[in-house]
C-alpha cells in the first residue's frame, strides 16, 4: 500500500463528519451535490445505484451515485487513480469497488481497515480526514443480515460449510470465524480454498479452516450453516445449484445462498423444499451498502428507503 500521487498534506478529503445530515450539505469542504459511484468491470446489471440513488433521494441530499466502469488494464491503473485523485479533491465523497477491482484498489489507498485487510479485498473507499481508506463492508453485511434472517444456534464453535473460494467466500470465511465459527470451505479448486485458509492461519490458528474438495461433499460432518459463495444458480442459469442432486442437504442446516438474482434461487428452494431454514443474499447486498454509506456519511443510512428500491427484483 503507497500513499497515491497526490500529496497527502494537499488532499482536501472532506472530513465525513457532519456530512449528510439532511439539510445540512456535505460540510466545511464540499458544497453541491453529492457525488458517489461504484467502479469495476462490467456492470451492466448492479443494483447499487438504485440502492444509494433511493437513500440520497430520501436523505434530502443532491447528488448521485453513478457507475464508474473501469475496464483491467495491464500496466498502470490510471482509471482507478483518475477516480481516487477525485476523491482527493473532494469531487467524490465515496466509492464502491467490484470485481475485477477489489484487489487492484489496495496499494492505491493509504490505509485499510482491519476486515479489509485481513480479506484482502476493499470494497468501499472513504475519506477519514486527509487519507483514503479502504474496507470491506461484504463481511459485516454477511454477518448482520445471516444473524436477521436465520435462526442460528448462539453458541462459539459451531460448524458451517462454505461453498466457493473467490471474494465474496473470503468475506464470508472472515466474518463466521471472526465470530468463533469453525469453516469447512468446499472449492472445486482446491489449491484456492488452501491459499484462502493460511490467509486467515495467523488470525485465527490452523484448525479453525478445513478444506475440502467440491467432489467429496459427500464426507463433510454435521454442520450448523450450509453458504453458498459461488455464483451458481445466478441469473440467467437459475436452474443450477451447487449442491449436488443426488446428495441430500446436511440435516438441520440453515442454508445461507449469497446469490440474490433471482431473489429465490434454486438452492433455497431445494432446502425449503427439505425442511430447512434459507435466505438468500438480497439482504446482505442491502446491508454491506447500507454500511458503506455509513462509511462515506458518517450517520445510519436509511435502509428502509434502500430495501424499497428494489422490492421488484
Ligand atoms: P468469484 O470471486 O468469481 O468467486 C466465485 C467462486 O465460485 C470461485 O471459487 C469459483 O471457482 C467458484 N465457482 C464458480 N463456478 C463454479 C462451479 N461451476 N462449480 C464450483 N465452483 C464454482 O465471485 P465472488 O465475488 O466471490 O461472488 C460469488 C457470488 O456471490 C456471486 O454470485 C456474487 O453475485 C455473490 N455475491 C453476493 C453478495 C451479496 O451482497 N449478496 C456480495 C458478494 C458476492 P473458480 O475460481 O475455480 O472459478
């Protein structure tokens, strides 16, 4: 991580307290309206600006949240740093990051907040004074919305099993063990579960992450959390599921799936279907949002607003 291009002792970050109180503008620095967005590669399909758009409109604050779509670049990431010096100049209040981003923003900021670190993927920048921070709201927006949406036993050391090893897995793993959960991570890539698992060793100690090939499902003991992290079942082939069909479910799972297009995806249907507690991601898409725009504004973000915008999907 380097501090970016502009000189730290000139960046004008808006400091974000105060910021966003409603009819109180953004505070000493910026004046006009409020300018947010998400970058990443493509985006053809985020619902992020319906989101942010709802929470400025019932916020009573001017502005926008606008989609910033950087494509990878081999050399330099002059999009990114385009983007970040805008921060810096308090043009933009805040950003969301996405795939194929949420790596490449890390040695672009100043610093990084512990969860984004121990990740290793931002997916929000804010400014805090005259730094660009980087965080991953996705963790505690799993944790908040799995703990609202499914009855979960209250005890440290409970099993779960988690499906995928890519971003979102990572988000995943960290906020369960964080919380004294013990994973199972199922990758049909192996070697990426076992790169994510010494990841988190130093954190949280060797046994708390086994791995285990997507091939022998079959053998993974009793677990409490069954979560999908791979984008199977994701629209437009909604008619897949990770879990294999001739396996069944594990017995008494609550089944977390953090696909949220479609709303209902097959796998919550198959566990229903088995008796078992499921959610989909929908509520955690709103969360991890609504904890970013915490991050930019410094102040509860208006969830309720945030959830009506996308009643439809
Ligand atoms: P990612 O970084 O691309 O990782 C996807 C993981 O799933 C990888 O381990 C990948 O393995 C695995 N996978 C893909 N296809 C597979 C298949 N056919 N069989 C077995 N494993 C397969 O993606 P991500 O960012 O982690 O996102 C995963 C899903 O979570 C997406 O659907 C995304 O929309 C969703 N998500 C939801 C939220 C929310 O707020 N609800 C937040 C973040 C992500 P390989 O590397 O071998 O391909």
């Amino acid at each position: 991580m380097r501090v970016n291009q502009a000189d730290a002792s000139q960046a004008s970050c808006p400091s974000p307290k105060g910021r966003g109180v409603r009819g109180e503008g953004l505070g000493a620095s910026q004046s006009g309206p409020v300018l947010l967005g998400l970058t990443g590669y493509p985006l053809g399909h985020s619902l992020s600006p319906r989101l942010h758009n709802a929470a400025l409109q019932v916020q009573g604050l001017p502005g926008k949240y606008r989609l910033f779509a950087v494509p990878p670049t081999a050399g330099e990431p002059t999009g990114l740093l385009d983007l970040l010096a805008e921060m810096r100049a308090g043009r933009i209040l805040g950003l969301n990051v996405t795939i194929p981003h949420k790596q490449t923003m890390i040695p672009l900021l100043d610093q990084l907040t512990t969860a984004a670190a121990a990740i290793g993927a931002v997916n929000t920048v804010f400014c805090d004074g005259q730094r660009l921070l980087g965080d991953n709201t996705d963790a505690p927006g799993f944790w908040s919305d799995l703990q609202a949406s499914l009855p979960l036993p209250d005890m440290p050391g409970q099993q779960a099993l988690v499906l995928g090893a890519g971003g979102a897995a990572r988000a995943v793993c960290y906020a369960l063990l964080q919380h004294g959960w013990q994973v199972t991570l199922a990758a049909r890539r192996p070697e990426q579960a076992r790169a994510l698992g010494q990841a988190f060793q130093p954190l949280f100690g060797e046994a708390a992450l086994a791995v285990c090939p997507f091939s022998q499902l079959s053998q993974v003991q009793a677990v409490a959390l069954l979560v999908n992290a791979t984008p199977l079942g994701m629209y437009p082939q909604p008619d897949n599921s990770p879990w294999p069909a001739d396996l069944p479910l594990p017995a008494g799972a609550a089944v977390y799936d953090l696909v949220y297009n479609p709303r209902q995806t097959r796998l919550v249907r198959q566990a229903q279907a088995a008796g078992l507690s499921a959610a989909g991601g929908l509520g955690m898409l709103v969360e991890q949002a609504a904890l970013a725009w915490e991050r930019w504004f410094g102040q509860q973000a208006p969830r309720q607003a945030m959830w009506s915008s996308i009643q439809d999907v």
